[in-house]
C-alpha cells in the first residue's frame, strides 16, 4: 500500500483518466481510448495514487485490476465528474441564455407515464436545453440534487432529505395506490375490495431500506384494515414489486397508474376507503438556488403544491 501523499488536484481530466482505466483494466488500451500515449497515463494514474495515499490498481503482466480501494474511489469519482460537469453546464445556461444540458433524475416507472410528455414539452417551449436522465432511488436521487450532483429530481413518496431545508418540492400528481392481483387470483375480476380481503394472502412488500417510505405506508394501511401483511418476498424496486405479483406468488400494493403502462398479466383492482395510506405522491424537487432553466423547467409541469 502506498502511504506516502504529496498535493494533488482532482481535475476533470485526471478523473476521467482514472475512469477510463478502470473500465479497460488496460494501460494500452485506456490510453488508446484517451487519445494519449502510455507513459504519460501511468505517470498521472501513479500521481493521483501518491497524493490519494493508496494503492487504486493492482499491476499484472495482462493489465490491472482494481484494489478494493479503487473500487470504492469509482463511485465517488464518477459522482465527482457529474458534479464537475453539472457546475460548469448551469455556469453556461446561465451566461448564454438557457442553453446547455439539465442532469435530471427519476425512479423507476416514473419514464413510463410522467416523463415522455414532459420531455416533449420541454424540447418544443426550451430547444436550447438538452435534458440527460438518470435513475436511481428516492435516496440517491435527492442526495444528487442536494449536493448538485443533479439539477432536478422527479421522485415518488419522497425520504425526508427531499423535504429538507436543503431541497424545495414541488407537487406533480396525486395517485391512488391499488391491489395489484395475479391474473387468476380469486379477487382479479372484482371492481373493488376492501384491503381486508387480503389479509390471508401472501404479499411482496417494499425493501424498508431502499423504499423506506412506500414500505411504511403499506404496512400502516394494512393495519389500519386490521392485519400485518404476510410476507412472501421484499423487492427494492417497483419492477421486482411487479414481477413478483405477475408470477402468481404473492399480492401486492402499486399505484394504480402502473395498470396503463403494463403489459403483463396483473389485475390492479380498486381499494375502498379513504385512508391517507393508499396514495402516493409524485414530486419534483430542486435545490433553492436552482437556475432559471431549472425553473422555467418546473413551469411545464402540472401545476400542484410547493412546499
């Protein structure tokens, strides 16, 4: 391990230098690939190594290999480069007039319905912007926006980071949540039921750590209904939720606009009542000082609540 560390500045081509080796695991090639010669990018990878203390790579006769610190240093270096990009895009959106690129990030299934629309509209009223997307959870998500990472989040049932001081949402749509049935299952027909028909059903349920809030609240509705559901499976993502259902092992609760972007064979029936449990909320949020292409941006979107 290398312990020794002088002064080193992390600059944008040092980055991308470091990134695209790891994904070569070859000097050649990533040199190649980064229009230089060899020496030159070993001597910057063994610069950025010294003044980081440890070792990234492991050499080897047929190329390199990460060390688990060098594993650990992509993620942040990756998250680095986007920030990087992100100030230097808002500086010119700023100086030319809303042109440039807006790094906005989604969850998943949020494509399907909210976003082409969106997207369309955004290319007819803003043709000077370029909108790239990013995926990932509620968490990441908000913490992109956060630390700028990200311009803009569109998220659904937001963790408390995106009600933070740090973070202003806005309010995009409202929706219910709905049983999601397997095709043959004995309540697929019905036009609705209460939650308590369910209560002897087995259930895939949201990853409490990666869905902290979806979890939560299906979990308060079905006890209000009277029961603790029973657990057949955990997903972290709603195309697991969905997958489970569509496989005949379990019910589950989704929102019920998923019904419209589906194709697989799941009967999404209505759910009685009026609990504040059996909605769920979609949500754009950005950081107070967002620029006046994030907000003109926002301005396209239904108009909810702000909080």
């Amino acid at each position: 391990m290398i312990h020794r560390t002088e002064d080193m500045n992390l600059t944008k081509r040092l980055l991308e230098q470091f990134l695209v080796l790891a994904e070569e695991k070859h000097f050649g090639r990533a040199a190649e690939r980064l229009s230089m010669s060899q020496p030159p990018l070993s001597q910057s990878i063994q610069r950025l190594e010294r003044g980081l203390g440890v070792r990234l790579f492991e050499r080897g006769p047929g190329g390199v290999s990460l060390t688990p610190a060098g594993a650990a240093f992509t993620v942040d270096a990756r998250r680095l480069l986007h920030t990087q990009s992100a100030a230097i895009e808002r500086v010119r959106r700023v100086a030319g007039g809303l042109e440039g690129e807006i790094r906005l990030g989604y969850v998943s299934m949020l494509s399907n319905y909210y976003l082409p629309p969106f997207l369309r509209t955004a290319a007819e009223e803003l043709p000077g912007l370029r909108i790239h997307l990013c995926q990932d959870s509620t968490a990441a998500v908000a913490e992109m926006v956060r630390s700028g990472a990200l311009d803009l989040g569109f998220l659904r049932d937001p963790s408390p980071l995106s009600d933070s001081a740090e973070l202003v949402s806005q309010e995009v749509a409202v929706e219910r949540i709905a049983a999601a049935l397997p095709h043959d299952h004995r309540l697929a027909g019905a036009d609705e039921i209460g939650l308590d028909e369910l209560r002897d059903d087995d259930f895939v349920l949201p990853d409490a750590d990666v869905l902290p809030d979806l979890a939560r609240q299906l979990r308060q509705a079905c006890q209000e209904a009277g029961f603790t559901p029973r657990s057949r499976a955990v997903a972290d993502n709603v195309t697991g939720l969905v997958s489970y259902v569509a496989s005949g092992l379990c019910v589950g609760l989704m929102p019920e606009r998923l019904r419209d972007i589906l194709s697989l064979k799941i009967a999404f029936v209505a759910l009685r009542g009026q609990s504040p449990h059996l909605t769920t909320t979609v949500v754009a949020v950005r950081r107070p000082e967002a620029d006046a292409a994030v907000l003109r941006l926002l301005e396209l979107l239904p108009r909810g609540n702000s909080r």
